[in-house]
C-alpha cells in the first residue's frame, strides 16, 4: 500500500504529449474525456510498470512537470498526514466513477503528487 500507482504529465496540449510517447516508445494512448489521454505504458495485465496520463493542469500556473499518484486506503486520513507534515492540498476531493476518490496536494516544497483511494473491491 501506498505505492505510486498512476502518472500524470502536465501539458499545455495533451494530444501532442500523447502522440509523443505513442511514437518514441510505442505506448497506446486511448482519449478521455476532454483534454485528458491515458497513456497506457504497460499492458494492463501481466506486464510490470505504472500507467498513467497527459492532461491540462489543474491550475495554469503550475509547471509542465509530471505528477506520481500514491495509493491511500483512506483518502481523509492520508490527506491529514499530509497537513500534519507541512503539506498542502490542490484541490476538493475529485470523485472518479467506479475507480475511487482523488486529490491533487503539494508537499512542503510545493511539489504536487496525488492521492487516490480506490472503491472497495477495485484494488
């Protein structure tokens, strides 16, 4: 538990970064909703490595930078450590339909990551 399970990079334009990584390492890329593209860098069974995105950032100002998503069993107990330890959060809690609860924080340098907590039975 706690492991980085996800990837995001932050794009000014997300098909662009898609098709990047598509062509130099051959990653299939399948388009979301709006300007989000997951970006699919291991086969979804069997084959070891972390799955992520590209996708416009929540907030203009921030870097184009990439963002490590760590795995939480409480999404509010986690995101109290992070206060507890200097952290700061991003964002409201993102409900994810039939995937979890999400939410975009800083540590105390100001670098984002995320936190997710999956539904029940989905880990």
């Amino acid at each position: 538990m706690n492991r980085v399970v996800h990837f995001e990079l932050l794009s000014r334009d997300p098909a662009r970064t898609a098709a990047f990584y598509a062509g130099v390492f051959g990653w299939r890329t399948m388009r979301g909703e709006g300007e989000y593209w997951r970006l699919i860098s291991s086969e979804e069974r069997g084959e070891r490595g972390i799955n992520g995105a590209t996708v416009r950032p929540v907030d203009p100002a921030l870097p184009h930078q990439t963002v490590n998503t760590v795995q939480v069993e409480d999404l509010d107990a986690a995101m109290d450590k992070v206060v507890a330890h200097g952290g700061t959060a991003l964002t409201d809690v993102i409900p994810l339909a039939g995937v979890g609860r999400f939410r975009y924080c800083a540590d105390p340098e100001g670098i984002p990551f995320g936190l997710i907590e999956y539904d029940r039975g989905r880990e």
